[in-house]
C-alpha cells in the first residue's frame, strides 16, 4: 500500500479540556470521511491505550507506526509530566487506510494527550469518555509501573488487558509478585519473546522430564520467565544459572544446548502479537508466579 493511499487530518490544542478533545475527534472524522472515495469505517476492535513517560516516548511512538492498519483502533497515548504545570495538551491523528478492492477505508484514531502537573493523578477520568464503548481496553504501560500507585491503580481499573514488557524492568524477577492478576488479563512482551525457546524446549520431551539446571545466556526477564515455565509444568524446582546479555541468545539443559530458533520478531509485531489476545494466559501467569516462589 502507498502512503499516499493513506488519508490524515490533525488538530492540536494546548490547555484543552477533554471535551474539546472529543468534539476534535468527530469533525476530524467526517472531515477525513469527505476527502476519501467512499464512507469511512470505524474499526470495531479496541482501544488501545499507552502510558509513555518520557524515556520511552520515541521508541512507543516508532512501535505504535510499526502497526500501521493491522491494528487500526483507536489509540490513546499518555505523556505523563508531573513535574510541569497543570494542564494538558492534546494533538489528534486520523488516518483512513483504504480497503483493498473496496472504494472505502478503515479510519484509525491516534489521541496523544500530555497529562502535566496533577492532571497525571487523575488519568482515569481523563481517558473514560474517550474510550470505545463496548469493546476490550488494552493498556500499554511503558517501563516499570508503580502497582498500587495512583495512576497505574486507575488506569488498571479500566483496562481489559494489561501489557507490560519486564525487560524494562530493574528488579525481576521479584516484582513478578506484584502483577495483578485478581484484577485484570495480563500479558509481557518478554515472555512472547521466549516463545520460540519455548517451542524448541517443549519438542524435547519427554527428555528434559529430569531436568535439574537450565543455564540461560540472556536479559533476565526472559531468563526467569523460561525457568518459571519449566518449573510450573514440571511442579518442582529447576536451578537457574544466568549470564546477563541484551538478547537471548544460548539455552543449555544439563549442560546440552538448546537448538537456537530462527523467528525474530520486531517491537510492533511482539506488541500486535499481544493486542490479539482477549483472554487470561493462565500458563503465563504460573510461569511468573513460579519465576519467584521456587
């Protein structure tokens, strides 16, 4: 598909409130609906909501172009400033991605919103009248949430699925205890990317049943996720020796090495992998939980 195929109308606003936000988001609609050969679709999938703080704002940004129409819902990015002065700035995206052999497009909502000073305390009540009514909320949380803390405890309040990715995280695998489970789906980019390992592990049964030490040459998300899964379906403990490294590279299982799977997978293809999931992953959730009670 051209870009040019791609139809876009914008608005920015400083110091808005969140109903200018939303009379924005339906002139930008029919706007776009009137520059296009055909009627617009809205696309009926999801929100999908993202909270960026500011060290992790330009690579959530190059993921969420990654997903171009796979996804093409609305999507509402928060820029929490809580050391600036209260308010918050807006800028909306609208793009209508045609339909092949059909003269109409699919219209995709891109809302990013800057929450500065005490604005960042109530994302809440901010993001509901924004949200698509009936569906599933997924929520993006970019670096280390504050479980219990205010605007995590919200925006976990709203969401229908949380997505998080523990290789941003400085202290796994203890904090795997504080994911919350009771309260809403959950899902970790770091235990997607084990999938592949995990693939090649599970082919090697019933040979790894007397597993005793899995050695991992990896981050250590992916490391204790791998060593939690093997422990959670082997219900006993398997030894976990680490060497740290930026990707995962080596397995070994009593010292005999693991075949390295090929798949690679990009940022916004492990992030479209999760926003396709609409249900609890309870083999996930043993394998956290098992990261850190064995």
């Amino acid at each position: 598909m051209s870009t040019t195929d791609v139809h876009s109308e914008e608005w920015s606003g400083e110091d808005v409130g969140v109903g200018d936000v939303v009379t924005a988001l339906c002139r930008l609609r029919d706007e776009s609906a009137q520059e296009t050969a055909g009627p617009d679709m809205r696309t009926s999938v999801m929100t999908h909501l993202a909270w960026v703080p500011s060290e992790w704002e330009e690579a959530a940004l190059q993921t969420l172009a990654g997903l171009e129409e796979r996804h093409p819902s609305r999507g509402i990015l928060l820029f929490p400033q809580p050391d600036a002065e209260d308010g918050i700035d807006a800028r909306i995206t609208v793009l209508a991605f045609p339909v092949r052999e059909q003269r109409r497009y699919i219209a995709a909502e891109v809302v990013e919103l800057r929450l500065r000073g005490r604005s960042c305390e109530a994302p809440a009540s901010i993001v509901n009248p924004l949200l698509m009514p009936a569906l599933p909320v997924f929520l993006r949380w970019r670096g280390r949430p504050e479980f219990g803390g205010q605007s995590a405890d919200q925006l976990v309040g709203v969401c229908d699925r949380l997505i998080v990715d523990s290789r941003e995280w400085p202290d796994v695998p203890k904090a795997y205890t504080e994911l919350p489970f009771d309260r809403t789906a959950c899902s970790d980019i770091a235990w997607r990317r084990t999938e592949p390992w995990r693939r090649c592990l599970a082919r090697l049964w019933p040979g790894i049943a007397e597993l005793r030490t899995l050695r991992i040459e990896g981050p250590i998300a992916e490391a204790s996720l791998l060593a939690g899964w093997l422990r959670s379906r082997l219900e006993r403990d398997v030894e976990l020796e680490h060497e740290d490294s930026d990707e995962l590279k080596a397995v070994d299982l009593d010292g005999d090495a693991c075949p390295v799977p090929r798949e690679q997978l990009s940022s916004s293809a492990l992030l479209s992998a999760e926003l396709d999931e609409f249900s609890r992953n309870r083999v996930y959730e043993a394998a956290a939980r098992a990261a850190v009670t064995f």
